[in-house]
C-alpha cells in the first residue's frame, strides 16, 4: 500500500472517529438538558413514581412535552416530540422500578 494512501486512509478513519464522537457526546448532552428542563417543571407537572406511565400518558403529552419543547434550543436541539416522549418513557421506567423496589425491601 502507498504512503500517501494509507496516510490519507489514518486521516479518514480519525474524521470518522472524531464525528462520531462528537455525536455520541452531544446526543448524551441533549439528553441532559432535557431531564434537566423536565427536573426544574413545578411539582404538579411531574410524573409521580405511583402511577404507571400509561395512567399518565395524557399529562405527557399535554403538559411535559410541550414545556420540554419550549425550553429546548431549537437550533442546537434539533429534536422531535417522539424522541423526548421516549426519554421521558424510559426514565419514568427505571425511577418507578427503583422507587418500587425501595418500597418492596422497606416493606420485608
């Protein structure tokens, strides 16, 4: 293999690594600012770890997404209403197992 090839090649795959990279950081920062936004939404406006996130489907899609939406830089954060729907899902997941395993090994 030429020099000159496998050093434009070492070149291409350090583009390749750093873009990507960078995606993969901004992705985690975009997730931040938004359960950052949802953290700071006044009591009433969050989801309570009792009630299933079905029960609560309606108060997402009427009150958190909207104010997400507002919040969010639009030109920074070019996300969709789905995706924050999604990272509100999985995170209301994962707070309601470890809220109810709490409550299990408080309850033994």
């Amino acid at each position: 293999m030429p020099k000159d090839y496998r050093a434009s090649l070492r070149v291409s795959c350090f583009i390749c690594f750093y873009n990507t990279s960078i995606n993969v950081y901004l992705f985690f920062y975009e997730q931040r600012q938004i359960f950052w936004i949802i953290e700071r939404l006044p009591n009433e406006d969050q989801l309570q770890l009792e009630q299933t996130f079905e029960a609560q489907r309606n108060h997402v899609t009427t009150t958190m997404i909207p104010a997400v939406m507002d919040a969010l830089d639009k030109e920074m954060f070019s996300v969709s209403e789905g995706i924050v729907y999604e990272m509100i899902h999985n995170r209301h997941k994962h707070q309601r197992e470890e809220y109810l395993n709490k409550q299990q090994s408080a309850s033994h």
